[in-house]
C-alpha cells in the first residue's frame, strides 16, 4: 500500500510539474510588448477643411512614428537608404496604434499618436536592405568641450566657450545619449593649460574621474584662420576611440555655426553608440538550452531574459520531462556574444555538451 501511495503522490506531481510548466511556456512568451517599439507622442495637426480626411492625419502620423523609430536604431548614413518606403510598407509594421488626444482648436484637427510597431518585421525589413539595426539604449557620457587657440595658445573650457554654453540647447527626440557637462572649475583649467603642449596624448583622468562616470566624450576644438579641426576622445567601457572631423567656419561664436557643428557632432557620438550596440540580424545561431525543472524562479528570470533581449530572434519550449526544460534558442550572434550578453544578467552556463546547461 506504501509502494502504491508513494506511486501516486509521484504521479500527481509530475502531473503539476508538467501543468506549471506550461503555464510558464504560455504566459511568459506571448509578452507583446517585449516583441514591439512603441513610439509615444507624435502630434500632427492639420486645417479642418472641406476635403479634410482624418485618415490622412493618421497615415501622416504613422510615418513620423516610423522615422522616429529609424532615427533611434540606424546610424544617419543607413537612414538614407529607406527614405522612400511606401506607406504600405510602414503599415505592414504595425501592430497596434492609439488616438492618446485629439482635438479641434480654430478650425484645426490636432492628434496625439502613440505607434507600436512589430520588431520582428522591423528586423526582416532592414534585413532585406542590408541594413542592420542597433539596440536602442540609453547612455549617458560626461562631455567636454575644449577650444584650443592655436594662434594665441589658448584654451576656452567654461563660460567663453560657445560650445560648452549650447551643447545640451539642441537635443532630439530620437537621441540615446544624454551628455553631463562638467561644472566649472578653475583649477580643471589651469591645469589643461599646462598640459597644452601635450593635450592631444593626455588621457583627462585628473578631471573625468571627478564624475564617477565611465564612459566620456573629450572634444578638443583646433581653432584656426576659417577652420576648426575636432578630435574626439571617446571612452567606453574602457575603450578609446578616436574621431576627426574639420569644419568650415568663420566665427566660432556665430550661433548658426555652433548650431551646425553641435548637430553634425551628435550624429557622429550617436552612430559611435549605435555602432557598439549593432545586431547582425542576419546571423542565426540555433541554440540548444535546458533547465532544472525544480528551479522556478529561474525558468521564469531566463524567459523574461529571452523575451525582452533584442539578440534573440526567436525561442520555443522543446520539450520538458520531470528533470529538465528544454529549450531552442535562436540567436543575432555568435556563441561568445550569446554567453556574454546573459552573464550581463548573471546567467551562466556549462557548454560542455552539445546542449547547454544553465547554472
């Protein structure tokens, strides 16, 4: 009767095991808002007349919510390259919309938009271009702009500094990169002054270690008859990346000229951060993964890991017995990029074996 009893209660719960998980499998994979971009408040307005079609406004909406969406996961030059998709096209995107706000005001329709599109098919459409898309995260970046008088060996750091005053004016919404500017601080600028000779080899850790912040953008500005040569210390993650750029300009206080400038640079900054956070969508690494099926916790962290991680195109549950959950995994990425990626989100694993055990 022991023998019996102990039968059924084993029974019984691999029968729960089994209910709990699918349950896992179905409510923690089918997170819509995992798999989609939204693109919060685009307003479009336009006179109410005789022909007025709102379904016009709305078609108008979804491409400034497209373009906006493009703006924040291509770099500027791959951008170019979709200028003229077709309306259809952009609609075949989407997976929902809401009308957040609309009204009339002096004969004027005015709406508010919010537009989520699949990034699925995001994906697949750039894919057929050629074009690859980035993660679109945020990052901030202690920025400092320095002017170097080369005629009167001179440096401009704080309030005579035109571009330290109008960098943070011109800011879109599309931009991941929020800069910090230093506050001003005398003893920062004597001392670059006596690192005049050697600035373009200093390495600046006297001042950015001031933020406790990894990641910085030195921008020294090499002012000189009608141009102004910009060399970029760009640090992240402990990497130094250096970029030039030259510029036409007559007056590096003419506020159209800053403007310009200022514009042309944060493209540069913003396609750097993209650059690093690419995804190679046309790499499809398959991945074979399992789970102890005792640790519930962890199934539910890994699949929340998996249905909100860009580099996963795709993930099924294979099968699932009283020790394990199994998993096929499809990747945007190489094995060491997939392992890196999860141990960013303390997931760790024995690749011993063709099927990978998660720890």
């Amino acid at each position: 009767m022991k023998n019996i009893n102990n039968f059924i209660l084993s029974k019984s719960l691999y029968i729960l095991l089994i209910i709990l998980s699918l349950f896992l499998f179905f409510f923690s994979t089918t997170k819509v808002e995992a798999k989609s971009f939204s693109i919060e408040n685009i307003e479009i307005s336009k006179p109410f007349e005789i022909n007025f079609d709102k379904n016009l406004v709305i078609d108008q909406g979804f491409k400034e919510a497209f373009f906006e969406l493009i703006s924040l996961i291509l770099k500027d030059i791959d951008k170019k390259m979709i200028q003229n998709i077709k309306l259809n096209e952009i609609k075949g995107m989407i997976e929902t919309f809401t009308i957040k706000e609309e009204s009339f005001i002096n004969e004027t329709y005015f709406v508010n938009l919010g537009v989520s599109f699949n990034k699925k098919k995001v994906f697949s459409f750039l894919e057929k271009k050629n074009i690859f898309p980035s993660i679109p995260k945020k990052k901030t970046f202690l920025f400092l702009p320095i002017i170097i008088e080369e005629k009167n060996k001179d440096l401009l750091l704080y309030s005579n500094n035109k571009i330290f005053s109008s960098w943070n004016k011109y800011k879109e919404k599309f931009h991941l990169i929020d800069y910090v500017l230093p506050t001003e601080d005398i003893e920062d600028l004597n001392f670059l002054k006596k690192e005049y000779d050697n600035i373009e080899q200093y390495d600046f850790k006297e001042i950015t270690d001031k933020y406790f912040l990894k990641d910085s953008i030195i921008a020294l500005f090499f002012k000189s008859n009608n141009e102004i040569r910009v060399l970029s210390r760009i640090t992240s993650k402990n990497v130094v990346n250096l970029k030039n750029q030259s510029f036409k300009i007559s007056d590096i206080n003419n506020e159209d000229q800053v403007e310009k400038i200022i514009k042309q640079l944060k493209i540069l900054y913003e396609d750097y951060w993209k650059n690093l956070n690419q995804i190679n969508t046309s790499i499809k690494l398959t991945l074979s993964v399992k789970i102890k099926s005792s640790d519930n916790k962890k199934i539910l962290n890994f699949e929340k890991n998996l249905n909100t991680n860009d580099f996963i195109n795709y993930y099924s549950i294979s099968k699932f017995d009283k020790n394990f959950v199994f998993y096929n995994i499809i990747f945007n990425g190489t094995p060491a990029e997939f392992l890196k990626s999860m141990s960013e989100d303390n997931f760790n694993f024995n690749t011993e074996n063709k099927i990978w055990v998660l720890k």
